[in-house]
C-alpha cells in the first residue's frame, strides 16, 4: 500500500511550543478528547487528536491538520463551521468556538502546525488490514494438479477431467450426489445458445440425435460439436457480447447531455474480432489499456491497437459539466472504476474519497492510479458547446489499414461553403469577445444568446470539417486515448506505438518501486503540501485550465477538487499488479498499469476472467460476486478448481477458447437440470454443483432465437452502427435528436442484437423487457428476472406478431393441406421442432388441435400456435 510521509521528530522553537501549549493544546483536550483521544471508547470518524501522528494522519475523511495549509486541514474547516456536515465541536458540546479561538488555530496552522506531542499513535480502522491482506483472492495463484482428497468409490469412474475430480471431491465432502446427464437435445441447444447465443437448426438436431443414437464414441460428436461452434462467427458475437458488458460498451454518453459516440461500433467490432481470432487474454488487456503505447508492425496492427484503447473511452460521461477539472477527475474515476473491476474484481474507486472500508486499498493508492489517467487524454469525440462543453476530439487511423468507413464525407463545394460560414462565424466571435471584455456596451447588435448561438455552430463546423481528408473524403476515426505531453520541453521522443531505442515502447519509461514519501524535487524550495510541484508547468497548467500534461495528482481530500492535499506520484499499487508498488517517472504509466495487470504475480487478473467464463457457462460462478473478488465479495465454492483453471489458462497462452472448450466438454457441464429433493434440501444453491442450473436466456437470445426461428435473422456482419450514420447530436428530448427509438427498433434492423444500436437511454422494447445490461458500469453478471410482465410482452408484442406470422407463413407452405390430419402432424412437430427444438407431446399436440380446428386450420389459427410457443416458459429457458 502507497503510505504517508513518516512522522519524525520536528524542531520546534520555544515560542512555538509556548503558543502550542497556551493556545492550542488547551482547547483539544477540552473539546476533542472525549471523543478523539486514545481513551475515548467509541473514536468517532476514526480521528485521533491526542498525538501529532493521528492529527496529522487524520481520520475517515483525510488529514485533520495539513501544515501550512490552511484549506487542506478538514480540522479548520470543522472549527469554522464551513461545511454543514462537518461541524465541531457540534451544538450539543458547547457549539462553535469563539472566533479568537479559530484565529489561534488558523495561525499555528500557517506556522506549521508545530506540535511537541511525539510517540505513535494508537491506530483506528474501519476493517483489519492485516486480516484484509490475507484474504483469499490477494493470495499467491498456485499451480493445482489434482483434488486434494481422493474420490470415493461411488464416483470414481463418473469424473471424465480433472474439473469432473474437482467437483466430484466436493460431493465426497457434503454427501451430495449428481443427477443423470442431459438427454442429448437438451445438451445440444444449451451448447448452442451457450456458445454462439442461438438455437440449433431442425437439421442440427436430427443429425446429432442421429449420430449420438447410432455412435458408440460420443466424446467425439461433442469434441466435434464445441470446436465447429467455437470456430463460428457466432461464437465471437455471442461472447463478444459479454465482454462488452463487463466494459459498460454504449454509443452515447449518458447523464443530461447524454451526446451520441458515433464512433463507438468500432471498440465493438474490436471486441467480435478478439473473440474470432480468440487473442490471448494478456494481449486483450494490454490493447484495452494501451494499445496506443504498444509497437505494431504493420498499420492494421497499429490501427487494432488504437481502437482498442475506446474501453477506457466509452463509459458514461457528465459532458456537461461546467468545472473542466471536475470532469477530468470524474472521468478519470470512471476509467480506474472500469479497469479495477473489469479486470481484477476489485471496488477500488470507493478509495476515492477516504480509505476503503474494507479492502487493504488507500486513497493514495486510488490517487496514484488517479495520477496515470489524468495524465491520459480521452477521446470520445464531440464538438463542445452548450449542452455538452467538454469537447474531445477522436483519434485518427492509420489510412493503409483498410478500415470500412461509414460516415459520408464531403464534396468540394460542401467544404468550401462550411469553410467560408466558419470564417464569417468566427470572425463574428472575435468582434463579440473583444467588445465585451472591458465590459464595454456591444454595438455589434448581437444579443448574449447569438454569442451562445455563435459559439455553438462554430464548435460544429470545425468538428465536421476535421472529420475529412482534403479531397472531402471521410476519415477512418475511433474514440481512444493516448498520453498526454510532457509537462517539460525535454529531448524529442518517438511518437505514441513506436518503438524507442532498444525495442522499448514510448511510454513504457522505467518504473521503480514508489517510495512512501511521494515525490522528490531535485533542489530548490521544499514542496509545501498542498501546492503544485515547485516551477512545474504542469503544476501551473493544472490550477488555471485543468489537467492538460502528464503530471501527478494531487490527494483530493474528502473526494473535494476544492480540498487538495499533497501529490501522489503515479504509480500501481502492489497490490492490484506485481505485488510491488512501482512508481511511474516516465508517461502516463498506462503500459506498466497493462503489463502489471497480466503479469506473473498478478493473483487477480487470470481468475477474475476464468471465473467469468465459469458464470456465463454455468449461470453462477465459482465466486459468485464476479465483478467484487474483495472482501466483501464472496468467497469460492471451489477453491482448488479455481485454481487450477486459472493457472491452466495462463500456461495455454491465455486462451479463451480453450478455456471454454474445457469447461464444456467436461461432464459436470453436462448434467440435467432434473430436481432432486435430498440435494436440494441439502444445498438448494446447487454451489455444489449436483445439476446444471436452469437459466433464462437473455436479452438478445431471446431476440435472436425468435428472428432465427421465423427465419428472418440476417446473420451477416453489419459494419458500423445506425448512430455511426446518424451523425452528432443528443439523444432524448423532442428536438435535434440523432437518433430515435423508432430508428433502433425499425423494421429493417433484422440483424443480430448485437449490432443494434446501444444508446443510454433508448433500447428497443424487445431488449428492455428481459434485463439489457447496466451499462454505466461493468456488469459482469446481468439480473436474469422472471416477472409477468415479460410473458405479456410476448403475448402483445407486435415484434413477436410479425415474427410468429412469419413462421406460421412458412409452415404452411412447407406443409400444404393434404390430408387435414397428416398437414397438422406435420406442421406441429416443424413448429415445436423450430422453437423448442423437440417434439411435441401427446397432451401438447391434443391443445394445439383442439385450437387449430376451432379456426379452420388458418393462417390466424398457426400465428396463435406460434406465438403461444414463443411466450413459453420452455422456449425462455435453457435447462
């Protein structure tokens, strides 16, 4: 952990130690002891003002006295009564002190705070770090080879892997029993829908069922099975689609500007392609979080890597914001919020205020991670004005890496026109600006809300027009991040991506374990804390315009932007990388951040993702809370198999594929999910995995699979996005909007879920009604609900309307009316077959009779068939 400057002896001079005692030590024991003193029984807010260390060190909400900082020390601002929840000594103890009394303490704190009180303090802490540390997570990966009991009798020839040995162990243990396994079509659709997020087709099924009636090796139908389903491209959208849940991927910003990204499709097309490829997991991260600082040898590479930096991008911003700082440290809090959680599980950004409650992370480790994304710039893309005034610009690819391009370019008279309008704009600007700087009387006839409107158009016009190459044709653009410049002229560097002498990446400067004592100014005056880095241009640059260099952050206490204490130097908190903490003295650091993250030490990264992929097979992980491996997270069913899965990962070189195919091919994956009443009444959780867990599929399964089964689905790639099209605006309100809810859900969007439009606040009814992602933050585990008014969706939806007539269309002129009974026969098993994938029963085919004949064997008669099918909890459910 990233600790505070040490408490030494200070000298203090005898004026100083008389004013101390006669005014300032006086006034603590009489109002502060009795509750912030080592006697006190309850320490409240967990402040210690009966010793220089614990004034100083401070309690929950930061340092108590900052020397000569008077803003920094929350003790003055308590005294002064300056924030109502933050008063002391408060009304029932007396009240606020005399003014002559805050003057006193004012005055000792600008003199430095001299305080003769030594020793250690006794230390208050809201959870016991030492007992945090050893939590089970934060514990060196060890390389499992084997259960570490033997296998009873009973099931020792049940186990087909070692994951089989694992969970068969734990049976052993809690007495528990297996069910049988899954009869072959139920283990094929939940492949299926488990693996590429679709139903198998009739013919499919008939050929599997074939093979596996007539085949002796079952192994090899299901070996062949996983490997042509993982080799789909269906595979990649299906598991693309849950990463992109994990990285909170939208295509607008969300809060009250809520401005669209029309760039956003490319992180996601990023996403499908990692998953085809199936990229090493290391290198996925490594992209994600600096892909830009990352060597490429060829402009396709380079062009991948950039748009793969759009994860620390794409979060929900507070464009609007008016305090340019403000914006930068919240979006540099969604950035560490996303990495913490997304990659190793972690809640680290609730050290954003104070020190984590319950995890061995402090806030000056929050503050050095802080440090590394304030000095990145982010670039999301919009043009900045009223109604979204934090403008960013967008990150150019390379022009040899033939990326599809979307977006419509301009002709030479469009450009000369926008041209020319810009230059009248601004020149109207510039006369506005300079008449009413002194406060002069504008004669320019322009009221303050043409100057706004002004402002505006012009912020748009250089927007659209950066978006072009000279000829007028559009630019291949991503949102992304890259590092900000040096906060000092210093020899010229290679560009972002470039390799620099030795093979070393730019940005990936040495980096050594972080002292405790923050950063050192070689000669020149002490750096007060609380001030900017002595004759720092960055420190200059951060005060007046935000943060706009590469520099460190400063410790914001309380959270406040108005309450800054001492820098942090940037850095990695041992315990979220290598188990050192390292200090970053070149760049932005984002590269060491992404090579810690992955590296050998790690004990986070392999199994938070191995976990993941455990959840989004099985419907609950080995650690349940997947997004939150802290303490307050849960703890695993299965240790030992956690274990051995994520050292196995690293050693296959990261694979997720190959991870996946492990898991499916063992045979606790292809347990029924048959009810048992002596294992449920021993663990009605299934944590022990006695059975397969019955999970309602989601949002865009059910999509899918209704689209699939009418036969409407386009299963082709889609390049770009509606909002990718629709240009730059809002969404929400009733004018200037972008895009619309009728555009996302319009009838000629007949591709997969996927590639709809993915905005803050517009989803399609069909998505919304079954639980779509939260995408203001990683989502790991969406809420899989069962409510009623999913199933009147489904019997009132005009989206399903059209697709059960669809398919009732085709089974009608599939199955002509030959003979009224054999067409019915006929086409009942095609529909059950198409929907649920198996035959229907003997009391099921009786009702649909019964219905068909009451309406004359109808087109309307079969759309009622089929409908009633695809609001069945059957066809929701994957068992």
């Amino acid at each position: 952990m990233i600790s505070s400057d040490a408490l030494g002896q200070e000298k203090i001079s005898p004026e100083q130690l008389q004013f101390f005692e006669a005014k300032i030590r006086p006034v603590l024991v009489d109002k502060c002891y009795s509750c912030h003193s080592a006697k006190a029984g309850d320490v409240k807010g967990g402040l210690l003002l009966d010793s220089r260390e614990g004034i100083r060190r401070g309690g929950d909400s930061g340092a108590a006295v900052v020397p000569g900082n008077l803003q920094a020390s929350l003790l003055i601002s308590a005294i002064r009564y300056a924030n109502d929840d933050l008063k002391m000594p408060p009304k029932d103890d007396g009240g606020k002190l005399p003014d002559s009394v805050i003057g006193d303490f004012e005055t000792w704190v600008r003199m430095g705070a001299p305080d003769p009180r030594d020793g250690a303090s006794k230390v208050v802490t809201r959870y016991d770090t030492s007992q945090a540390r050893k939590w089970w997570s934060l514990q060196r990966l060890e390389s499992v080879t084997g259960p570490s009991t033997t296998i009873a009798t009973q099931f020792a020839k049940w186990p087909q892997s070692d994951i089989d040995r694992f969970v068969a162990a734990q049976w052993e243990r809690t007495k528990l029993s297996p069910v049988a396994d899954a009869e072959p079509l139920v283990l094929l659709r939940r492949l299926r829908f488990d693996l590429t997020g679709l139903p198998p087709s009739d013919q499919e099924c008939e050929d599997f069922l074939n093979r596996w009636s007539s085949s002796g090796d079952r192994e090899s139908l299901l070996k062949e099975t996983v490997d042509r389903l993982l080799d789909s491209r269906e595979y990649a959208e299906r598991w693309g689609r849950h990463w992109l849940d994990v990285a909170r991927y939208a295509e607008s910003s969300g809060k009250d500007a809520n401005l669209v990204y029309p760039h956003a499709w490319r992180y996601r097309d990023y996403v499908i392609d990692s998953f085809d490829k199936d990229k090493p997991f290391d290198q996925f991260v490594r992209e994600q979080i600096a892909g830009d600082l990352l060597p490429a040898k060829m402009d396709s590479q380079r062009a991948e890597q950039l748009i793969a930096t759009a994860f620390l991008a794409i979060g929900e911003i507070p464009i609007n914001e008016r305090n340019p700082k403000q914006f930068a440290v919240d979006l540099a809090d969604d950035q560490i919020a996303a990495v913490a959680q997304a990659f190793l599980g972690q809640t680290v950004a609730c050290a954003r205020c104070h020190d984590h409650r319950f995890d061995p992370i402090s806030q000056r480790d929050y503050t050095a991670l802080a440090g590394i994304f304030l000095s990145t710039e982010t670039k999301y893309g919009t043009p900045g004005a009223v109604g979204g005034r934090n403008r960013a610009g967008l990150v150019d690819l390379p022009a040899q890496a033939g990326l599809p391009v979307v977006a419509s370019g301009l002709n030479a008279a469009e450009i000369q026109q926008k041209q020319q309008k810009l230059e009248r704009l601004q020149q109207q600007q510039r006369s506005a600006r300079a008449q009413r700087a002194n406060g002069g009387k504008p004669t320019d006839g322009l009221s303050d809300f043409d100057v706004v409107r002004i402002s505006t158009q012009v912020s748009q016009l250089e927007f659209e027009l950066s978006f072009v190459n000279e000829d007028g044709s559009a630019k291949a653009l991503a949102m992304g991040v890259s590092d900000r410049p040096n906060s000092a002229p210093q020899a010229r560097r290679p560009g972002p991506g470039r390799p620099m002498p030795g093979g070393r990446p730019s940005g990936a400067g040495p980096a050594r374990p972080m002292p405790p004592d923050g950063p050192r100014q070689p000669g020149g005056p002490k750096q007060q804390p609380g001030e900017p880095m002595a004759g720092s241009p960055a420190g200059r640059r951060m005060q007046s315009s935000g943060f706009e260099a590469i520099a460190d952050s400063p410790l914001f206490l309380r959270g406040s932007i108005e309450n800054v204490g001492e820098a942090v130097p940037r850095g990695v908190p041992g315990l979220l990388g290598t188990g050192t903490d390292l200090l970053i003295r070149q760049g932005s650091g984002r590269l060491e951040l992404a090579n810690a993250l992955v590296s050998a030490e790690n004990t986070l990264t392999s199994r938070v993702i191995v976990n993941r992929v455990w959840h989004w097979l099985f419907g609950r992980g080995l650690v349940e809370s997947v997004d939150n491996f802290g303490t307050t997270g849960a703890q695993p069913t299965h240790p030992e198999l956690l274990d051995y899965l994520a050292a196995r990962f690293v050693r296959n070189g990261w694979s997720i594929k190959q991870l996946i195919r492990e898991i499916t091919l063992s045979r606790v994956y292809r347990l029924s999910s048959n009810y048992d009443e002596t294992c449920f009444a021993a663990d009605p959780d299934n944590t022990m995995l006695w059975r397969h867990n019955s999970r309602r599929l989601e949002a865009e399964e059910i999509r899918d699979g209704i689209m699939t089964a009418s036969g409407r689905l386009n299963r082709q790639p889609q390049p770009g996005s509606l909002i990718g099209r629709a240009g730059d605006g809002p969404i929400g309100g009733e004018r200037f909007q972008a895009v619309t809810l009728q555009q996302i859900e319009g009838a000629n969007n007949n591709f997969r879920s996927i590639y709809l439009p993915a905005t803050r606040s517009l989803t399609p009814a069909v998505l919304f009604a079954f639980d779509p992602p939260d995408t203001s933050a990683t989502d790991g585990a969406r809420d899989a609900t069962n409510v009623p008014s999913q199933a009147l969706f489904m019997l009132n939806s005009d989206f399903v309307a059209e697709q059960s007539q669809a398919l009732a269309d085709i089974v009608l002129k599939a199955y002509p009316a030959a003979t009224p009974l054999a067409s019915f026969k006929e086409r009942l098993r095609f529909v059950f077959r198409r929907i649920l994938n198996r035959d229907p029963s003997e009391t099921e085919s009786m009702a649909a009779e019964t219905l068909v004949k009451a309406t004359g064997n109808s087109r309307a008669a079969w759309t009622s068939v089929v409908r009633g099918l695809f609001g069945s909890a059957e066809f929701r459910f994957l068992d």
